[in-house]
C-alpha cells in the first residue's frame, strides 16, 4: 500500500501522555493497555483479502494509521512506517470450540492478542466461530485514546466520510492557552492526590491475578432515555446511576453499617483539540474524578446526586484545564499525577462513555452487537464501559480474574436498570 509521506517536519513527538502509558506497559502486560471494540455479525466471515481490500480503501483518510514508534527512549516519536502493508494489521483468529456471537468470549479471547512494536501499534481481528463472525479493532493506550479508538472504528467500519479537503494556505487555528495564575493553579489542582483514601471495597481485599476476564449487558437505549426525561438526567448520568447501583448489589456488605458513602472512580474524558494535524494520534485522554455514591440505597437519590456532580459544564471545564496541563507540565510532573491517579487505594476503578456516533458494518452489513473494549488499569481491579449501538446500550465489564464473584455484574447491572426503571414509572421523588 502508498500513501502520501507527511513531512518530516510535521512528524509528531510522543505527547507526555503517550510516554506515561509506554512507561506503565514496561511495568505490567503490554496487551493491558490494549483498548478497542469488537462488532459481532451474523452469517458467513469475509475471506482476509476482501476485509483487506475494504481497510486498504478507508486507510486512504487516514494517514495516522501508518505511524509507527521511533526515535531513542529519551526522545521518542511517532514516524511513518517505511514499510506499512495493511496486511500486517490484520489477523485471523478462529475461536476454540467458542461462538462468535458470544461477546464474552470474543472479548476475552481478544484481551492477550499482541501488537507489534515495529508496526503501527493497532491491528484488526476477523474472529471466526459459530453462529457468525466478529470483527475487532485494538489500538496501544500510547497510540490512542478511547476517543480516538472509537472514531477510527467509525472510520473504519462506518459510513464513507465525507472530509472537506484543506485549502492550500490554509492554518489551523490555535488552541486558546491559560496563562500566569489561573494556569498554575489549575495544575495544581489537577495533580494533587485526593486527601482521603476511598471507601472500602472487597474487590480490593485479594491480590490481583493479572488473568482478566470480560462479561458484557445490553438494554434498549429507549429505557435509558425514559429514565433520562422524568429524572433530567443525559445517558452518561444514568448510566454512573446503573453503575452505582450495580456496584452496591454486588457487595452489599461494603455499604451497611458504615458511614462512609461514596466510592471513588474516575472518569475518562477527552481532552483533545479538533484542530490537531493528526487528530487520532496519540493519547490526549483525561479523567475527572467523581464519588459513586454507592451508600444510597435509593436509586433516584444517587442519580440526583450524579446529576449534580458530573454536569456538561464540569466535565467541559476539565477538558479545558488538562488540555493545558498536558501541552505544558513536564514529564516528571506527569508522572506523580499519573501515579496518583490510578493508586488504587485512592481510585480502585475506571469508568468511561464511549461515544459512537455512527452505525457500524461491514459489506452493507450492519454489525449485530458493539461492545467497547477497554484498558485495564494497573492495580485496579475492574473497568466499566459503555457504548450505544443501533438503539442499543452495550456495557463492558473487564475484572481481574481474581475478583470475587466478576460473573454476576451483568445481572447486577440488569437489576439496576429494572430498579431505575421501575421508580420513575412509580412517579417515586428522589
């Protein structure tokens, strides 16, 4: 394959972002910090050179795609790969005795799949099984963000772009910066550590396996918007509402005779300018922290408690502050942040929205099911994302295989939304 060569000049350096993930995939397992999604389909998989011949094509818009990692530890960059061949990122994969309309098991299947260090660090699996085929797309944590794994996927698997090209002279306009006082303070702010350890929480009461396990839950979407009109509530806040929920079933003990409430999580947010050259290189995540209020044991409370508290403005107001932060801090700075951050005695777990904005296929065949496929973070012993799909709400929990009873968060997560569902029908006041 031959695409068009950026200059030299424009090639981009590793953002501090990217470096810190590099430095935590030296620490703990490489495909750890491996993130995507798998679509699963009905019907007969594609032969590999017709899915080559469909990634070949969209690739053409992407030139972000053929960079790989370059350059010495001290100064590392993202450089175009000489020698890029679509067909080096594409791998077949048959599942053992598995359906691959299961997306438990495709998902886990995926989770120990290598990507190469001397090619651009993403790949796509044709996962072949009974009762269908499924498609997956993983990219390095280093290499992008869930923001930008998601877009690519649209990329990739849905309709053709319609990109307006840019004019010959034309400048991409700056990213406004703070500065003096109110840019001092604002890294402060975001690189002190909580004052207070979170609540305690049995999944942390074991060590870590590093063996990871994957269980997947879909609703309807229209549930989530009823909840979402009679409580004012976006998707995202009755989504942290589920999660909640979820999380105070699954180990009651936690949450009775305490007087501690919240559980502590963070949030992935994006951080990233649309004006970037190469928009879907490199990480530019961010995380808010907020408090489950995993003590209230009743349902619309919580939520109105999360409507409070994870609001457009502040999620918005964040991004701003560390889109900031991580164009100016220098590395060691961001390595006490990041240290701090995912200290599990402080934050034992992720959570994220992973927005598709468009219905994804393949061969004018939409996909059946869309499952994000997310980090897991060192020391934490679970992750929970979610993505909607063609009407529906598909939610990701990656746990530590040593974590007590992992299996019953789907039906956790199906009680929790009944439960929401059910108190707005009974017209019940949070």
């Amino acid at each position: 394959m031959s695409l068009r060569e950026p200059s030299r000049a424009l090639w981009p350096p590793l953002s501090v972002q990217d470096r810190l993930i590099l430095e935590l995939a030296r620490v703990s397992a490489d495909t750890s910090l491996h993130l995507g999604a798998v679509l699963t389909f009905d019907g007969p998989p594609p032969g590999a050179d017709r899915l080559a011949a469909h990634l070949e094509a969209r690739l053409a818009g992407l030139p972000e795609l053929t960079f790989r990692l370059a350059g010495t530890a001290r100064r590392p960059r993202w450089e175009p790969d000489p020698c890029f061949d679509v067909r080096r990122q594409l791998h077949v994969y048959d599942l053992p005795d598995g359906r691959a309309d299961d997306p438990d098991r495709v998902l886990t299947a995926m989770l120990g799949q290598p990507l190469r260090r001397d090619r651009p660090l993403w790949g796509v699996w044709l996962v072949r099984g009974a009762g269908g085929y499924a498609l997956c797309y993983r990219a390095h944590h280093a290499f992008q963000d869930g923001l930008a794994a998601a877009e690519t996927c649209e990329r990739l698997f849905g309709p053709p772009p319609v990109v307006r090209p840019r004019r010959k002279g034309e400048v991409l306009p700056a990213v406004p910066e703070q500065r003096g006082r109110s840019r001092r303070s604002a890294v402060w702010r975001d690189l002190l550590p909580p004052v207070r350890r979170t609540a305690r929480w049995s999944p942390l009461d074991r060590p870590l396996s590093g063996e990871r396990v994957v269980t997947t839950a879909d609703v309807e979407l229209a549930r989530l918007h009823t909840i979402g009109r009679a409580t004012g509530a976006s998707v995202n806040q009755v989504c942290l509402a589920a999660v909640t929920a979820t999380l105070r079933a699954w180990h009651p003990a936690d949450w009775s005779g305490t007087a501690v409430r919240d559980l502590r999580a963070t949030l992935a947010i994006n951080v990233r300018s649309a004006h970037e050259p190469y928009r879907l290189l490199g990480n530019r995540g961010g995380i808010a922290n907020i408090a489950l209020p995993c003590g209230e044991p009743v349902p619309l409370r919580a939520l109105a408690e999360l409507r409070e508290q994870v609001t457009f403005a502040r999620l918005a107001d964040l991004g701003r502050r560390h889109r900031v932060l991580y164009q100016k801090m220098p590395y060691w700075c961001g390595h006490l942040g990041l240290g701090r951050s995912i200290d599990p005695r402080y934050t034992p777990l992720t959570v994220a929205d992973v927005r598709m904005r468009k219905p994804l296929g393949f061969a004018g065949q939409p996909a059946r099911t869309l499952h994000p496929l997310p980090v897991s973070v060192p020391g934490q012993p679970l992750f929970i994302a979610w993505s909607t799909h063609r009407g529906r709400l598909h939610t990701t929990f990656l746990a530590d295989a040593a974590v007590r009873d992992h299996r019953e968060l789907s039906g956790r997560w199906y009680e929790a939304v009944d439960a929401l569902e059910s108190a707005v029908r009974a017209g019940c006041a949070p």
